[in-house]
C-alpha cells in the first residue's frame, strides 16, 4: 500500500520503491516484519538474550516508533528473547521464532503464535524445541516448520484449529531450510547436499542432489525458483521443475558399508552398501550400477518382490540416522526410482518385509525408527500407520518396532509376528490387533516349508512348531552374547533341515552359526575362512553356497562342507560364574546367562556342556538351584526350565513373561515337591509348586504397591519339613515370611531394613536369618526378621557386594566384590580368607565373589573372573578348580594302563569303567550324528562313517551299515507309514527298523522325530564311546557285544 520496502539491519532502512530514494532510522536495529493491512509493523531488536529484557515492538509504519510490545514485559531471565517474526496477513496470524535461553543440548528455539486481527492475542501452541523459521501458506491457513531434536530432524504442518496452532502433521527424518509455493502446493527443503520436494501432505515427489554448503535465501513465486548462496558469496538459481534422474554420485565408501545381497526369484542379485546400489544378471560374474533417481543416501533396506519375474518390482529404504531417508520404488527390475510415501509420516526406512504371496495380496510392511510400522495393501504405492494398533501412548519411543515378518501362508493367515520394546507381538489379522507373547523379540524367520512344519526361529534362541503360538528355547551351542541379525535357509532345507544365524557380538563382531536340525541346536563357524578374513555379513546362494562378506569389503563363497562347523573352547576361567549348584552325587553346576549350565564330575577338574536350551542377554543374570533328588531348575532371562535326568524342559504352568530373579527349593524336596520362584519388576510376584515344578500357583503378589520391585532372594529353614518356614526378599518391601510351608506369606515391616537390596539370603541351622545386601551390609536376625543386627561394621576392608554365604558348623563365610571373608565365631568376628583367589585386574584385588557351596568336605566358589576355585581347609586358602570348559576334547586326560602306549583324549572316566571291553585308545574326531529315540530304545546315526548303532534299552543291539541315500523312498515300509502319530522312522533310521525284524520287535514304535548334533567320538580297539549334547557318555563295545 505504501509502495515501500523495509531491510532488517542496524539500522533498520526503508526503501520507496516509486523514488528509489532508502532512508536510514538511526538508533532503530533488528527485524522488520511489515503488516500490509494495517498501520503497523513488527520490530524485533538484536537482543542478549537472559541478559537484555527482549521483546517484539510494534510500531508506526510511517515513523518506526512506537512502545507497545508483543509479550507483556518481563524482567531479562524470564523475557521472551524472540529472534525474528513472520506474519501471514491474510489470516492475521503472527509466528514468533524465540529462544529458549538455555545452553547446552537443550538449547534451541520455539514457535509462538499470535492472533493479530486486532490487539494482539497469543494463541497456544506446541513448545517442543527446537524449531526453524517457519514458511507460511496463506490459501490454505497453515504453516510449516522444521524441527531438530538432538540426532533427529522432523518436519511439522502446522494449522488453527479455534484458539490453538496444532501440528496437524509431523514427518519424521526430514528438515531443512523451508521455502513453500503455496500456488502448486509445493514445500521445498534444502538440506546438506540435496533438496527434497514434498506436497502439503508432506508426501515425497522428488530428492534432487545439490552442490555441498548451499543456504537457502529466497523462493520466487512466481518463476518458481529457489535462490542459494554459498560460503563463497556465490549464487546459485534453481528451477523447481524439470531435469531428468541420473545415477547417483555416492560419496566414498567407509568401514561400515558393509555389501549385502538380496536374490530375486528369476536369479537376479542386487548388492548394496552404504549409498550404492548394484544389480548383477548373470549370477554375480559382473556388475551393474542401478538407481537412476534415487539420493546418494544410506541403502538400509533392499527388497525384491515374490513376483519380480512379472512385475519387476524393487523397493527401497534409505536412512541417515535421523536428518534424512526415504522409500523409493521401481517397477523395472531397479533401472529407475521414484518416491513412494504417500501415507509415510518416517523416511528413515529401517527394514521392508513385503508378503510372501505379494502376487495376492499386494501388501509391504515397514519399519522405521521414529514412528513405527507401516502398512501397504496396494504394492507400495500408499501406506497406513499401525502404531495405533500397539502403541501404548502417541510418544515416538513408545511407536518403535524393531523387527517385523510375515508368514509364507500371509494371505491366507494374515500371520505377522513383530519385535515391539523388545517383547515380541503376534497378529493374526493383518496387523489390527495384536497379542503381548512376552518373548524377547528380535530377527525373527519362518522356515520356507512353514505351511507343513509351522516353524519359526526368533533371535536363533526361540523356537516355535505351532506357527507362533508357544515358543521352547533353542539356543544350544550359542557360545556369545549378542542379537541375531539375520537368520536365512538352507535352499534344501526340507531335506537338509540346515539353518544359519548372524549374531552381532559387539560393534565390531558378527559371528555365524549354523544348525542341523531345524534350529534345534546350533554349531559355530570354528574354521576355514581366509585368516585376514573378518567376517561381516552372510547369506546362502540357491545353490547352497554361502555368500560372506568381509569387514572391508571382500566377498567370498564358499559352500559349508568347506567350512568347520562345532563348538569353540569355552574357557570357565574367562566366564562370570553367576550361580553354581551341587547335586547330590556331588556334580558341580555352573551357569552364565549366555553360556548357559555347564557340569563337571570331577570336582571342578573338567567341564562339558549340559545342553541347556536357553541363553539369554550379557545383562541377564543366571539363576539355578539343585534338589536332594537331583532335580535342577535354572533359568538364564526369560523362563525358568527344569532338568531331569539329562534333559532340560520348559516349565509351562508359570505366567509367560517371568523373568525369575530368585529360587528355592525344599531341603525336603524329594518327598514334598516343594520349590519357590520369584520375578523381576516386570512380574513381582512368588509362584509356588508342591508337584516338582508341573503346576504352579501364585502365593505372594508384589505388583499391588509401585515401590515394590523384585523378588531378589529365596531361603527355605533347615527344618522346613516340620516348621513350614521360609522367607523371601522383596525390594523396596522388605522380608516376606511364610510359615506354612510358602501357602501364604506375611510382609515383614521393618522400616531399618526395607529398601536394602539383598542379594543373598540363608538360614543356619540354629535359626538365625542372615541377609547380604548391596552396600556391603550383612544382616543377621535371631527373630525370624522382626529385628536386625547389621554386622558391616565388623568385616575389614569396604565392599559394595554381599553376594554369597555358605556355612560349615560355625564357619560362616561371606563372598563379596572384593573377595571371601571367613567367621569361626557364627558372625561375631570376621577376617579377609582370600588367599588364592585370582586378581581381578581391572581393579587390582581379589576376584568377585558371586556363589559359595559346600559339599563333601569342600567349598566351591564361583567367580566374576577365574571361574571356580575350591578351599578344603575349611575356607581359608583356595585354589583353581577348573582349568576349561566346554568342548570335551578339552578335558584333561587320565593316565593310561601301563599296556597301552597313550591315554585317550576323551572320556576318561568311561573309558576307566569299561577298560576291558574297550581296550586301548586309537584315535579320536569330532563329526555330526543325529539320534531317534524309540518305545525301548534308541538309534544313533554318525556321518562320517555312514553307520547306524541300535540300542534296546541301555544295551547295544547291533551296528549298521546305512544303506540308505536320496535316491530310495523316505519311508521303506509303507505298510507302517508315513504316520506323524506315532512317526515312521524315515531315511537310514527308517531302513534298519523295516529291514530288521529283531531291531522293529525289541525297539517298538519311534517317540520322536530326528535330531542331529555335533559329538566327540573316541576310537578303541574293540569299540568306542560318544557324547550326547546332555553331557552322557554313550559307551559301544564291540569285542564283549555291550
């Protein structure tokens, strides 16, 4: 109106633009936002901001003066310290853009809103820091802004919805510098090398690369062109339309763009690290550069659809960790890209699983980092946020998934199983509605033959053969903590049952591993890579090849009869002790979250591996108790399992989800049953059974009150089976007591005691109670808990833990951080018995101290480091137990009898029992064998002499020649089969059982299917012996026909 342009600055000029004639208004400075409809402006002077009292002015457009102010004024710690504003006249809407004032990572600016159709009004908003200058869209009452939080960027839509700006619409992983063309409905952001072009609907169109170190000045309107400086005062012009996709100029590639290889149903391979994208049609022999319109960005996922062959159909998923992504598709097998994000409020694209029968349904599922997962029914082209389905609140931590799949059958089951905080979720319809299995979720497969077999392998520790519905761990033969990151199939997997598994150890390491039986158990990859080859990522190839790649890039196959597969050395020394048990034969159990039990017979000499299914994460803790029958329970995270007589079984009647943190059982176990577990904060609650561990019931619950936390300890009194005593701690609770054999329990209120966590809880057969607790406290009581005496006091030196108590007559002692303390006086007076403990040497004193046990005479004691040590001398001088664990051909050997010249490797101990019929070692290997067991008997297959060894009952029956290869039926009798109630021995096993008449009388039906594993065999001269993953020996003679 008054034909004039007004330049923010010190000071502030006014230009008339019919004269061309500027004047200069000295001792006015700052930011100029004119308001064409009225007689006024907006004036915002330079300000320090906590330290000058800052505000916005308004003031007459003719003179520039005026006293008026936007915020009510304020003294300068609490002014509004506003930096610039914005103004969409049409709607007479004012946007402040203010700092915070704060230093540091939470530093940043916010958006303000005012109402200025009249004498300014504010209008409220979202106070979330920390926003850029917003860009406005008058036509349609909205604006845009972006916003960065830390390591993440996001753009906002915002519009007036009465007296409130809502953000409307928030795209995650984009910002920038914003201009808008309000005419075409065009949003513009230029960020670090590109430009992005997005709708109103915040929906991506196009990602063009720019020249580094661009700022953004201006967008004309009306020519629709972006105006760019750089840092050399140069400016650049570009057009919003036109220009053709080209490859892109990806920058040079890092340590961590490791190559992956994703294989299309035709055999087209596509290979991709870090911002290249290659595709290779004749078997990988060469090479092409693909990705005409797809950003130089970060390649997270490639995906090939079911039916490539006819529709060529390639997606996409690029990620920048928080400033930038995107999804893009192609239909022409990847020669040319196009955005695909309609629905999308994430571009960082974390993985795509598009159905296995894609050609039916046309559905794609994705995960991204901020917002969740995503669902497309139409082949990618638009997609539909889930969270809602899931989510516990509309925060972005509460939305994210970690992993998701779909069941080969998706069409006809609508199975998608999905990794949600780290608990594991199962639909059945599509992703609408979900069940909490209380599994830890990570990468989860189903097996390729899932519609016959229902199997599916989640993290490589779970496994499922009722598609999903109940989960047995199968983590045997994981030697590391760590997350699997990928699981994939033997192309022959039907027949094979072979199944691999990456687990990422640490940043640095991935280790694979492999299972013959269906993911059962598992081998690790031991040998025959290069030994400057660092293993990085895996795959297998149709022809069962395995595709490795190195850390640096390198690629090899090689197929896996090449490679030595079997269990590494596991050194007990080097593994933190953190539950160790005795049974009543006098084996020692040790177990470790991820490493599972091991047992030695030998007083800590040897160790071998128990089979024990589970493993759980380096943060978990182990958890095992032995009974007067040789009943173990233990339990490594999630679950606890019992073991009888070699054999490990999850226990089904606790709740899913309990992660034990304390257990007990009776001394009296034998004749009452009776054992006790506790749970983590997650399930605080005492589970009771009387019936060795089939049912169980709850008796105490801790969820009632918010302070109350774990159950951290269990003791059941000496005289349990007459005074029905024991006690358990819970944290933030205190003492539970139950005199009635764990029915009921009674909290104990002692308000001195309450909130010490205890870490350690036993009963003296005089009666007292004593309790270690973190702080280096150790409690005693002589009233069943209703008083304390703290004797902390009494112990020299300092310590944080009071993690274990054993006790030998008057002998108490105590194991804590900083090694083992020794009374002779029934607590009274104590003393460091340390005395050949290994050094722990990051901290330069005696090992820690996590479990005492006395049995015959001995004390064992499990470490943080050293493993075992034993005293036996009452507990003043230790010495190491064991030397190492895990695998058998580790343990140290015998002597032999003088007539023969060596002892054996293995087995000494059986070897020594059966000398006679055995007579003298010839020679020893490690090889695969797979097992049946049968109504009376049992049958052992071993592969590298193809020969099968039948047993009725405990008794050898006879060897065998396995005759049997896949050119013969599966099944040789068909008059017996095939039945799945009871199975047919099948294959080799199934031969001798069809062919044999005495073997199919003396051994009855088959009880269970197949199951392969790695075993130790040690020749002899008239027969040899084998070891079964349970840690049996198995002994065959055959100069005595045992």
């Amino acid at each position: 109106r008054r034909h004039r342009l007004y330049l923010s600055g010190t000071p502030v000029r006014v230009v008339d633009l019919q004269t061309r004639q500027v004047t200069a208004y000295p001792g006015v400075s700052g930011q100029v936002t004119p308001d064409p409809g009225t007689d006024r402006l907006f004036l915002t002077p330079p300000c320090r901001c906590r330290i000058s009292q800052c505000n916005t002015y308004i003031v007459s457009a003719g003179t520039l003066t005026g006293t008026q102010t936007l915020f009510p004024p304020a003294p300068p710690l609490t002014a509004e310290c506003v930096v610039r504003t914005r103004l969409d006249s049409p709607n007479r809407l004012l946007y402040a853009h203010i700092d915070n004032g704060t230093p540091g990572s939470n530093s940043g600016h916010y958006l303000a809103a005012f109402d200025v159709s009249a004498a300014p009004r504010r209008l409220e908003m979202p106070q979330a820091i920390s926003y850029g200058q917003p860009v406005l869209d008058p036509p349609r009452a909205r604006a845009f802004a972006s916003r960065y939080r830390l390591d993440r960027t996001f753009i906002e839509r915002f519009e007036r919805r009465g007296q409130t700006i809502t953000a409307t619409l928030t795209l995650a992983g984009a910002g920038g510098n914003l201009a808008y063309d309000p005419t075409f409905d065009r949003l513009y952001a230029v960020g670090d090398r590109s430009i992005q072009v997005f709708n109103g609907s915040l929906t991506l169109l196009a990602d063009a690369p720019l020249p580094p170190d661009l700022s953004l000045q201006t967008f004309d309107p009306r020519r629709r062109r972006l105006y760019l400086s750089d840092n050399n005062g140069g400016l650049h012009i570009f057009a919003a339309v036109g220009g053709q996709p080209a490859l892109p100029e990806p920058p040079p590639p890092t340590e961590a763009d490791i190559p992956q290889l994703r294989l299309a149903p035709n055999g087209d391979m596509f290979r991709f690290a870090g911002p290249a994208l290659f595709r290779s049609t004749d078997g990988g022999d060469t090479w092409t550069q693909i990705g005409a319109g797809l950003p130089a960005r970060n390649i997270t996922a490639v995906e090939v659809s079911p039916a490539y062959p006819d529709d060529g159909l390639v997606l996409v998923g690029l990620n920048e960790y928080g400033r930038a992504g995107g999804l893009f598709r192609s239909t022409d097998r990847g020669d040319t890209w196009q955005a695909s994000t309609r629905g999308l409020t994430d571009l960082e694209i974390e993985q795509i699983v598009v159905s296995p029968t894609f050609a039916r349904d046309r559905t794609i599922f994705l995960t991204t980092t901020a917002h969740g997962l995503f669902r497309s029914t139409d082949g990618g082209q638009s997609w539909q946020a889930l969270s809602r389905t899931y989510a516990t609140s509309p925060w972005e931590e509460d939305r994210r998934v970690n992993f998701a799949a779909l069941s080969p059958t998706f069409a006809d089951d609508g199975l998608v199983l999905m990794s949600y905080r780290g608990l594991l979720h199962r639909s059945t319809d599509r992703g609408r509605h979900w069940e909490n299995l209380t599994l830890p979720g990570s990468f989860t497969a189903f097996s390729p033959t899932f519609a016959r077999d229902g199997l599916v392998l989640v993290d490589a520790r779970w496994r499922s053969e009722d598609r999903g519905q109940t989960f047995q761990p199968s983590a045997s033969g994981l030697d590391a903590a760590g997350e699997a990151v990928s699981i994939f199939f033997s192309p022959r997997f039907a027949a094979d049952q072979t199944v691999y598994a990456l687990l990422r150890v640490d940043y640095e390491t991935i280790r694979l591993y492999r299972s013959v039986n269906g993911g059962r158990s598992w081998q690790s990859l031991l040998a025959g890579l290069p030994d400057d080859f660092s293993l990085a990522w895996a795959t297998v190839l149709p022809d069962g090849r395995l595709y490795l790649t190195g850390a640096d890039g390198a690629v090899l196959t090689a197929g896996p009869d090449e490679l030595r597969w079997g269990q590494p050395r596991l050194d007990v020394s080097r593994i933190d002790i953190q539950a160790l048990a005795v049974q009543p034969d006098g084996a020692l159990l040790v177990a470790n979250s991820t490493a599972g039990v091991l047992q030695s017979t030998d007083g800590g000499q040897s160790w071998q591996d128990t089979g024990f299914p589970a493993r759980g994460r380096s943060i978990d803790q182990a958890r095992l108790v032995a009974a007067d029958d040789g009943t173990v329970f233990a339990s490594v995270g999630v679950g606890l399992l019992r073991g009888r007589g070699g054999k490990w079984n999850m226990l089904t009647g606790l709740p899913p989800g309990l992660y034990p943190t304390a257990l007990g059982v009776s001394p009296n176990f034998s004749r009452d049953g009776t054992a006790l577990v506790g749970g983590d904060y997650r399930l605080n609650r005492l589970y009771r059974t009387t019936d060795r561990g089939e049912t169980w019931q709850m008796v105490f619950d801790g969820t009632t009150e918010e302070a109350w936390s774990d159950i951290q300890a269990i003791a059941f009194a000496p005289d349990f089976a007459q005074s029905g005593l024991a006690f358990a701690w819970l944290e933030g609770g205190g003492l539970l007591r139950s005199e009635d054999g764990g029915q009921t329990w009674t909290r104990v209120a002692n308000e001195a005691v309450q909130y010490y966590s205890v870490q350690t809880l036993a009963v003296v057969p005089d009666g007292r109670l004593f309790a270690g607790a973190l702080g280096g406290h150790l409690l005693v009581s002589s009233d069943r808990g209703e008083t304390w005496t703290d004797l902390e006091t009494r112990l020299p030196g300092q310590r944080m833990w009071s993690s274990a108590l054993a006790f030998a007559g008057q002998t108490v002692l105590l194991g804590t951080d900083t090694g083992i303390f020794r009374s002779d006086d029934g607590g009274q007076s104590w003393s460091e018995a340390s005395e050949g403990l290994p050094v722990d040497e990051a901290w330069d004193r005696p090992a820690g101290v996590r479990a005492l046990v006395v049995s015959g005479g001995r004390i064992y004691a499990g470490l943080t480091v050293g493993g075992v040590v034993v005293s036996e001398d009452g507990g003043q001088s230790w010495r190491p137990a064991a030397m190492a664990a895990a695998p058998v051909s580790e343990i140290a050997a015998t002597p032999a009898p003088e007539e023969c010249p060596s002892p054996p490797t293995y087995f000494a101990g059986l070897w020594e029992a059966n000398r006679e019929a055995l007579g003298c070692p010839v020679g020893a290997a490690q090889v695969t064998m797979a097992t049946q067991d049968f109504e009376r008997g049992r049958m052992f297959w071993r592969s590298d002499t193809a020969t099968i060894y039948v047993f009725a009952g405990d008794q050898p029956l006879g060897r065998f020649a396995d005759t049997w290869d896949d050119s013969q039926p599966a099944y040789t009798c068909p008059e017996a089969g095939p039945l799945e109630t009871p199975p047919t021995p099948q294959r080799g096993f199934g031969k001798v059982w069809c062919t044999e008449p005495e073997v199919r009388q003396r051994l009855g039906w088959a009880v269970s299917g197949e199951t392969a594993f790695e075993a130790v065999v040690q020749e002899f001269e008239t027969g040899l012996i084998f070891g079964l993953p349970s840690g049996e020996g198995i002994v065959f003679s055959t100069g005595s026909s045992r």
